[in-house]
C-alpha cells in the first residue's frame, strides 16, 4: 500500500480519537460527573504509585465510555465483566469501561501495523491486519481473565481461613459482625466477596442464596458446600459453620494436587490459544506465500478447516477437564 495513504489514515484515526477523548470530557464536564470520578487527596495517599497511575487511566477511559453507555447491545455484552470489578473500584469503573479499552486496544493494533508497514517490516496485508486486529480483542481478555483467576486462587487459598473467623465468632457476636471481622482482617479479594455478602444480605437476600452468589461469581467448588450446608441448617449458623469447618479441613488436605493440576491445565489451556496467533503472525512476516500456497486450492481450504476444527475440539477438551476437576 502506498505510504501517502497509510499516512492519511493514520492521521485520521489519530483524529477521530481526539476528538472523542475531547468530546467525552466536554460532556462530562458538563454534566458535572468528573467530581465523581476525581480523587481527593486523601485517596492519592492512601494508594501506591502503580494505583495512581491505573485510576487515572480508568477515569479517561471512563469519560470515553461515556459514548457507549446508551448502546444497549453493548451494555449487555459487558456484563460478563461484572466480575473483574472490586467494590472499592466501582467509583472508578464500570462494565461498559472494560469494552472500551478492547476497541482502543484494536486502535492501536491497527496503529502499530501500519506503522511496521511503513517502516518497510513487512507489506500491507488484509490477513495480517486481521490477526493484529484479533490481537487486539484477544490479549486484554487474556490478561484480565489471569488476574481473575489469580484473584479465585486467592479467594480459595483463604477461604479455610475466613470460615475459622466465622465459626470462631459467631458464639461471641452475630453473622454480622463476623463477616465485618473478616472484612477488616484479610485481604482485599476475599474482603471484597464477603463485603458483598454483607451487601446482599442488607438486601435481604438469605446467608444461604448469599453463599451461592459468592458461587456464581468464583466458581470455587468449597463454596457450593456452604451454600448447600446452610441450605440443610438455617437456623443454627453456629453448628452449621461448625460444621462447614470440620469439612474444609478435610478439603484442605485433599485439594493440593487437584490445585496444582488445574494449573498445570490452565497454562497448556492459554499456551495453546496464544500459538497459532504467534506462528501465524511469524510466518506471515517471514514469507506471506506460507498461506497463499494454503489458500490458493480447495484441497488447502478443507485441510485448514479440519486443523481448527481440530484445535477448537482440543481447547474445548482442556476446559471441560478444568470444570470436571472443579
């Protein structure tokens, strides 16, 4: 492609941005919102540098996402995000902010693949654009899909720990103040969940459908036997949680090698969704004649096909066996 017009088109992208990062702060502005986003002073010192720096970029595109918020197809999609959100982070970040860093992150797949085509790394082609493009949408959901289950890994390590709080508690105080103690004690992860069970609860939610949401959002196979314990004695918490404690002790014993096993799966799991992006990506900037040859024939196409076809079997495969593993 011609040098002049992947100019042009950098030049326009690069505009369109602009003017929507302007236009965001203008409505914003307006609106009189950017209080609500903004930190005191107080907060910037209670917080690390690395903090910072991420809530300040999570109010830009917080403002950005402002021209997304009244897409009611987008709005759905970016409930599944729900879940990477911390109550402390909720003044900072919604759902919909998470959509609006995938389509900047295909902005600047986009960018940095015509600004290689213009540094003569490799000629412009609709193929490779179109990886650069799944890169886009594929690597912020990786990432933020690790720190979710690094943050279920957490939740899970420190679960015995917080139903010992509870049963230790609740012949003292009531439900209440046993989860505030765990709130205040343990870290911010599971600190989070409970802060949420103590939410629903003020909602009137029962202790029982309030374990089996903390389920719902986790995943985590030790939740579903509180739930259903609390399911079995609701009226004696004491003697349930003494229970649930009895039985975790005998789960803490038994999950250390199914743990280490879900791990060694997790990692073949994203290993093999990232590498047929990065051999197809390296093949195509050594010699793009590796897929003409694949492409240019019938025979070629059918023989692709039942490869992926293949590698979506296999991947579907390691996950089922994560879930029975669960």
């Amino acid at each position: 492609m011609n040098a002049y017009v992947i100019q042009i088109i950098l030049i326009f992208i690069s505009l369109i941005v602009i003017f929507n990062i302007f236009y965001s702060i203008r409505s914003s502005m307006l609106e009189r919102r950017i209080s609500d986003y903004s930190l005191s002073k107080k907060d910037f010192d209670d917080i690390t540098t690395f903090e910072k720096i991420s809530r300040v970029l999570w109010n830009i595109v917080h403002l950005i996402s402002n021209l997304l918020n009244k897409n009611k197809t987008l709005l759905k999609l970016s409930s599944s995000y729900e879940k990477y959100i911390l109550i402390k982070e909720e003044e900072y970040k919604s759902s919909i902010d998470y959509i609006t860093v995938k389509l900047i992150a295909i902005i600047l797949s986009i960018l940095i693949y015509l600004f290689l085509v213009l540094a003569n790394v490799f000629d412009f082609n609709i193929f490779l654009l179109l990886i650069f493009i799944i890169l886009g949408v594929v690597l912020p959901s990786l990432f933020w899909q690790v720190r979710y289950e690094k943050k279920c890994k957490n939740i899970s390590d420190k679960l015995y720990e917080s139903i010992i709080v509870i049963d230790d508690n609740l012949p003292k105080t009531n439900i209440y103040n046993a989860l505030n103690k765990i709130i205040k004690e343990l870290d911010d992860d599971i600190a989070d969940e409970y802060q949420r069970i103590l939410i629903d609860l003020s909602y009137n939610i029962s202790l029982n459908q309030a374990f089996r949401r903390f389920y719902n959002r986790t995943r985590i196979p030790e939740i579903r036997v509180i739930y259903h314990l609390l399911d079995v004695d609701q009226d004696n918490l004491e003697e349930a949680f003494h229970i649930i404690r009895k039985d975790f002790e005998y789960f803490d014993k038994k999950n250390t090698y199914k743990n280490s096993l879900l791990m060694i799966l997790n990692v073949l799991k994203t290993v093999f969704i990232l590498l047929p992006l990065v051999l197809i990506l390296g093949m195509s900037i050594s010699d793009f004649n590796y897929f003409n040859n694949v492409f240019n024939n019938v025979f070629g196409i059918i023989i692709f096909e039942v490869i992926v076809f293949i590698y979506i079997v296999f991947i579907h495969t390691i996950k089922m066996m994560m879930e029975a593993r669960k």
